[in-house]
C-alpha cells in the first residue's frame, strides 16, 4: 500500500512562507480551490489556508532557538477526522493514503475540524464546506506532467529543499530514508492517529576537540613549524 | 471550544423533549399498575406529546442553524457505522415520529387492548408506542452524548460522566416540565413529576460536580513539547502565521474572561439544580401553579448556561498552535 507524505525537515526550514503563497496560488484556482479571504486588506483580515509557516522559541533567553514550522494536514493513517463525518464527505484515499473532502457532500457541520487535534481543516464561510491541504492530489496524479512536477506545489517552491516528498511505505523512497536516518518523527505520537507526515529534528553539527589535539603533545619543538629533518638524497634522486 | 448556540439549543431542546416523554409515559406505567388514577387520554397524554414533539422539533430547527448546508443534511445519515452525529441524525427522527404516533394513538383514543399479557395487563397501541418510544429516547441520549464523548483529544468530554450527564439533566429537566405542564393543566400529578424532578435533579448535582472536579484535576497529555516535538519545557510561540484571524483562532476559543467563565459556572450551577428545587417544593408547599412553571424555565436557562460552560471548558489540543498572534 502506498501513503504519499511530506517530511519536513526543520533543520533547514528557514521559515520564508513561500510554501504557503505557492499553495494558496495553486490550490485556490485548483480542484481544491477556491481558498477565499475575507477583507484581505482590510481591517480584521481572514482567510482559508492549507499550510502555514509558524515560528516558536525555544529555551530562555539567551540560550535560546527559533524554529521555523511549517503546519499543514499530516494525512494520518488512522485519521480521527474521517470516521466522525457523518456524511463520507472526508475520505482517505486507499490506493495513496490522500485524506480528502467531498466538497459536493460536505454538510459544513465542523465535526470532522472539531475531530482533529492538529488543527489542520479550515472552514470555507463562502462555500460554506470543509477544506484541508490535499498534499496537491491534481499535481501529484496528473501523469501529463513530467515526473519531476509531479509534486506538491509547496515542495517545488521550498528554495532550501525543506520539504521532501513521496511513499512513507516504501522503505527506499527518499522520505522514509530521511525519517529513518535522520531522527524523523510524527507530531502528537500520544493520540495514535500515526501521522504520515514527518519532521526532521534540528540537528547540531558538533566535533569534539580537547586541549591536546590543538597543541600536539609529541611535537618536539612544542611549536607548528617545519621538522628540521633533512632526508638526504633518497632513492628517487638517483639519475638512471 | 467556541459554544454554537445552535448547538447548546439542539442539545437542550431534545433533552427536555426526550424526559417529558419518559415523564408521560411513566405516568401511564403507574396508571396502568393502578398507582396513579388515569388520566385524561386528550388534554393530557394527546397534548403532553405534541408539547414533546415541540421541543424535538424546536431543537432539530436550532442544529439547522450549525450546518453550512442545511439542504444537504438528508446525507447525514448514510455513516452511522462509523459515527455517532450520523447516529443521532438516525435516532432523532425515530423517535420524533414515535412520539408523535404515542401522542396520536392517545388522541384518538386507540386503547382497545391488541393482546392480554396473562389475563390482567391489557396491551394496546400506546403501551407499545411508550416502550419503544423509551428505549429510543434512551439511544437518543447516548448518541448525542457520544458526540462529543468519543473525541478522545477533548479530555474534558471524554468520559462517561458526559453521557450521564446528558442523560440526567434532559431527565432532571423534563420531568420538571412535566410538572409544570400538569400544574398549568390544573391536573393532579405535580407533586408525582416533581417528587421525580427533585431526584432526577439531586442526582445530576453529584454527576455533574463529579465532571467538574475530575476535569479540574485533569491533566492533560497534549504538551507544546509534543505538538511540535521539541523536547524542551520552555517552548514559546512568536508567530502563528498569519496576522489576522481564521478559522483555527475563532472555532476553539471561547474569547472570554477567566472571570466570565467562572460567572456562566456559577450561574449553572446555581440556576440548574438548587433554585429549580427550592421552586418546586415552594410550588408544592403552597399549592401554587405558578411555581412549577418557574422552576422549568429557571432550569432550562440553567442548561443553557451549563451546555455553554461544557463547551467552553473543554481545551481542544490544536489551540497549542494558534498562542500568539505575532
């Protein structure tokens, strides 16, 4: 079985949003769309989006770090948000693990937005439906594209390639080799709804160096310099 | 939570509806067991149901309010394997037209006995209509409590004190309607429902202090550490995307004082159980029909209060990620 995810490392997120204009520009004139604002540029804006850029401190001050957060539907594989809808209009897709809304049978009763602890549905007050991130389901399917855009727009747009795409299930594929080699993990692990999408941890470059790997202990002359060792004339002298 | 009216109304509403069936029908029980004189099968039973039936229908009408698409709501009805709003949407029917066939056979006066159990118990139509009505009435109590006692992430709801709780003080409140529907009817069975109500009431007093201690002393498992799986205790929001509002910073949040929180929980539970009570035996002592009638409608705005401070209290764990504006 396959299950399409994102892995999203925060390593290198840099929290420049163009994941969430990129998404909102393709989705909201898409098979998603419309993602409709209201006063946009006005007072009290508000709007529907699929992904959002957040940024949290970590620590006290002065030991202390930004990370960037990139927060879009995680395309559960137990989803809570789907068994709840009372009308099948919230689906999960069984040949990509997909999780999607039938916005032609969505009642707009929020349920499902009540349902999952992550906050990743927003609802549409213009139409009146329930919208989520559809990880770009006309991109990622569409086989008249050229394999290599066949992605999410939001991991085309990410200039740091913070966003990597693919099978979760496959054990080869990019995403669970980054997850499995690199300390990927899910969001909220104690409710059990095994999240797809995962996120690569900030990771510190570090080498240790003690006190006599800077000065050389068996240095001779206690100081950097050249040996004042003449080899003398060697093998490789001799003129044949 | 953001309390929906619409919703605090839906609950309510039916809950009343569902105890002044059980109450009326529990009346016949006693009626028929020859503990309490018969009653009118019009004025009484006949006009007792349509006042149920008034109350399921004013409360479906108020959960039209909460749908984006109220012309699509017949849908609802297809997933009741998997969840209990589709269960209710099933359910509330039912028993509306149960309800209604209970008050209509009164009406109509269709008590020629279909079978006799043993030669003493008479079988007719409305002895049928009632239990089948009391049993549904029942499921009715469950799948709307279930609603919101299978989230498992609302830790506040998730637990059978909620169903308890939905079912006592839709009990609690319909046998107190009863009681004051029978001293409006100037009909002889006030202090019956209000003996009930009283219990019905005291009871709920424990269960619904009970909900609130235990999710007082609730801790949650939901932390920022694993929202955002850094494993620090000091983790802080500065941005949460965006600087105005949308639909995460307005479903969640109740958008209200500590103080009015705690003034909606004092009115509850004030207005919910001890002044209804003190109303009723005030109604009884005096012999005023009047009083019952108070002691509904001061128990229904107790309700309200209480089904809005249920829904304001529970944290959902997605607010985590909406703290901080920029």
């Amino acid at each position: 079985m396959t299950q399409l995810a994102l892995v999203i490392d925060l390593n290198v997120c840099v929290g420049c949003h163009a994941c969430v204009t990129s998404c909102k520009s393709w989705n909201t004139s898409g098979w998603a769309g419309p993602m409709p604002d209201k006063n946009p540029y006005d007072e009290d804006p508000s709007g529907v989006f699929f992904n959002r850029v957040q940024t949290y401190e970590v620590g006290t001050y002065p030991n202390t770090e930004t990370v960037h957060f990139p927060k879009s539907c995680l395309h559960c594989e137990d989803p809570p948000c789907v068994p709840v809808c009372p009308t099948g209009a919230s689906y999960k897709r069984k040949d990509n693990g997909v999780v999607l809304v039938d916005y032609d049978k969505c009642i707009g009763c929020k349920y499902c937005s009540w349902a999952c602890p992550y906050g990743a549905r927003e609802f549409d007050e213009n139409n009146k439906v329930m919208k989520k991130c559809t990880l770009c389901i006309d991109r990622i399917t569409d086989l008249t594209l050229p394999e290599s855009e066949r992605k999410p727009s939001c991991v085309l747009a990410c200039p740091t390639s913070a966003r990597i795409f693919g099978d979760v299930h496959d054990p080869d594929s990019e995403a669970s080799v980054a997850i499995r080699e690199l300390g990927g993990y899910p969001l909220q692990p104690e409710w059990g709804t095994k999240p797809a999408n995962h996120y690569l941890p900030r990771r510190k470059q570090k080498i240790h160096i003690s006190e006599d790997e800077l000065v050389r202990a068996d240095n001779p002359l206690r100081k950097e310099d050249e040996l004042p060792y003449d080899p003398g004339e060697t093998l490789d002298d001799v003129a044949w | 939570m953001h309390p929906a009216f619409s919703v605090i109304f839906l609950t309510t509403l039916i809950g009343v509806g569902q105890g002044l069936f059980l109450a009326l029908f529990t009346g016949q029980i006693y009626s028929l067991a020859h503990l309490l004189p018969d009653q009118s099968s019009e004025t009484f039973y006949g006009v007792g149901s349509a006042l149920a039936l008034l109350f399921l229908i004013a409360g479906l009408g108020a959960s039209f309010f909460h749908l984006g698409h109220p012309e699509r709501a017949w849908r609802a009805a297809t997933m009741w394997r998997t969840s209990w709003l589709s269960r209710e949407v099933i359910v509330l029917p039912i028993f509306m037209a149960l309800v209604f066939f209970y008050g209509l056979a009164h009406y109509m006066q269709w008590s020629q006995p279909i079978l006799v159990v043993s030669d003493t118990m008479p079988v007719d139509w409305t002895l049928l209509l009632g239990v089948a009505g009391s049993v549904v009435a029942f499921v009715l109590f469950v799948c709307t409590a279930m609603i919101y006692a299978s989230l498992k992430f609302l830790e506040e709801w998730h637990t059978y004190l909620t169903v308890v709780n939905y079912t006592l003080l839709g009990l609690a409140s319909g046998f107190m309607l009863a009681a004051a529907f029978s001293a409006f009817m100037q009909i002889d069975l006030v202090a019956f429902y209000g003996t009930w109500a009283v219990i019905f009431t005291l009871i709920a007093t424990v269960t619904r202090s009970a909900s609130l201690i235990r999710n007082k002393n609730l801790r949650h498992k939901h932390s920022m550490a694993s929202a955002i799986g850094v494993r620090h205790q000091t983790i802080r929001q500065i941005a949460q995307g965006f600087m105005g509002g949308s639909f995460n910073t307005r479903e969640f949040f109740h958008h209200r004082s500590p103080f009015f929180i705690r003034m909606v929980k004092v009115t509850f539970l004030f207005f919910t159980f001890p002044l209804p009570i003190a109303l009723i035996i005030a109604g009884y002592m005096g012999e005023s029909s009047v009083l019952p009638i108070a002691a509904f409608v001061v128990q229904y705005l107790g309700l309200i209060a209480e089904r809005w401070y249920f829904f304001a209290e529970a944290k959902h764990p997605q607010n985590l990620y909406y703290q901080n504006m920029a």
